[in-house]
C-alpha cells in the first residue's frame, strides 16, 4: 500500500463516496416529485452500489480487516460496484439529456465525476487492487472502441464496425446481473441487436443455436468461466471465428 492508513485518507475517500450517495438521494426525491419514474430504478441501483462500496472503504482503510482481505476478490469487489455507478451514472445522464432534463443531467454528471475521483483515490492509495482507471466502466463502451480478440484482429475489428448498427446481433455475457443489464441496455440504445446469458454453458447453447456478429464475455464466472468459452469455440469450426470483446478489466 501506498499511504498509512490515516483518518485523513478514510477522508478522502469517503468524500466522493458520499457525493455520489448524496446527489443520488436528492435525485431520487426529485425523480418523485417530477413524475420522473422512469430514473428511480437505476438511481436506486446507483444508490445501493455507494452503500456497498462504503463498507468496502471503511475495510480498505482497517489494517487488520485488509489484511484479512483476499487481493483478488478485493479488485472484484471495488471493481464492480465502481462500474454500476460509473455505467448507470453514464446512461442516464444521456437519458435525461435527450429527454431534456438539464439539471437533472447537471447533477448526474456530479455523480460521475465523484466516481471517478473515487477510483483515482483508490488507484493512487492502494497499489494491491490492479485497477485500469480507464478500464472501469469502459464496458458500456460501443465495441468499435474496444480491442477485439480473435484469430484475426484486423479482419474481427472490420467485421464488426463494417456491419451496419441495427443489424449487428451481440451476446453478452457475465455473471453480474447489474453489468449484464448496462451493458445490454446501452448497446440496445445504440441500435445493436442484443441478447444475454449469465454464464459460459448458457452463452454456448445461444451461441450454438443462433447467429453472432459479436461476444462480449466475462471471464471470472462461475459455472464455466470466459477461458473455457474460449476454449469451446476454439474447438468448434462454426464458433471459432466469432469475434470476441474480454470484458474483465
């Protein structure tokens, strides 16, 4: 770890942290007030995630509840609930712009912008959690920013952004409901065809009954992990040349 820890870095995290929780209170009560109920879902999705990740801050910032803590599920765990905030925070701010709710976008973008300074807190102040701070939240970013893995990177990247938005058919898989829900709900917004499955064995029996233009795919699940998917369409000629996007940062 970079920095003891202080009171005052247990400061500096929690800042942003109540930012995010803050602002999303008072969005929710406008959200009501409004007849904006549209936005309460996802707010309370945003709202549940800040509550988490406190718990998670007030364990980073115990040395002895840290100690205990497991450097893997600990980049997972400060992970994931970053991406619901960042992700939901990032979806509805465009929502409410198109449907014309400046200040409720305004206030939105607060909370985004809180999430972010979070994440650059913890990258800075605790070296054992590997977080890519322009990975987090990067899954709800359309495929054609992505590096696309496959037998033939050129060829997948050409295949995918060469089909026209609309017609374009994409699985995406991951075990986390909330990642599974943003990222699906983005790429529908953004014209894609899209459907999901929440781990490996399920996303084979789609692959293998329909017809992809894309996977994007989770690597840590249970059941069947995102290697062994891999390893299945590697052994199977009309699955081996489907694009894939890794979504794990």
């Amino acid at each position: 770890m970079k920095n003891k820890f202080t009171g005052n870095l247990k400061h500096e995290l929690r800042t942003p942290l109540n930012h995010i929780i803050g602002y999303c209170e008072m969005l929710m009560e406008q959200a009501q007030d409004d007849g904006l109920d549209i936005f309460i879902a996802d707010l309370d999705r945003i709202h549940s995630a800040g509550e988490q990740l406190l718990g998670i801050i007030d364990d980073l910032c115990d040395p002895v509840a840290h100690r205990k803590m497991d450097e893997a599920s600990m980049h997972h765990d400060v992970r994931t609930p970053l991406n619901q905030v960042i992700g939901y925070a990032e979806m509805l701010q465009e929502q409410a712009k198109d449907m014309g709710q400046d200040s409720f976008a305004s206030d939105l973008q607060k909370v985004h912008t809180a999430a972010r300074r979070l994440l650059d807190l913890i990258v800075q102040n605790f070296a054992s959690i590997e977080l890519n701070s322009e990975a987090v939240g990067s899954e709800l970013i359309p495929p054609k920013h992505h590096q696309a893995f496959a037998r033939d990177p050129a060829a997948t990247q050409n295949k995918v952004v060469g089909t026209a938005v609309g017609t374009a058919s994409l699985l995406v898989v991951d075990d986390n409901d909330l990642n599974r829900d943003m990222l699906t709900r983005r790429l529908e917004r953004l014209g894609y065809d899209v459907s999901s499955a929440e781990n490996g064995i399920e996303a084979l029996k789609l692959l293998r009954a329909g017809s992809f233009d894309l996977l994007l795919l989770d690597i840590i699940m249970p059941v069947m992990d995102g290697f062994e998917v891999l390893e299945q369409l590697k052994a199977e000629p009309r699955l081996r040349d489907i694009p894939v996007i890794v979504l794990s940062a």
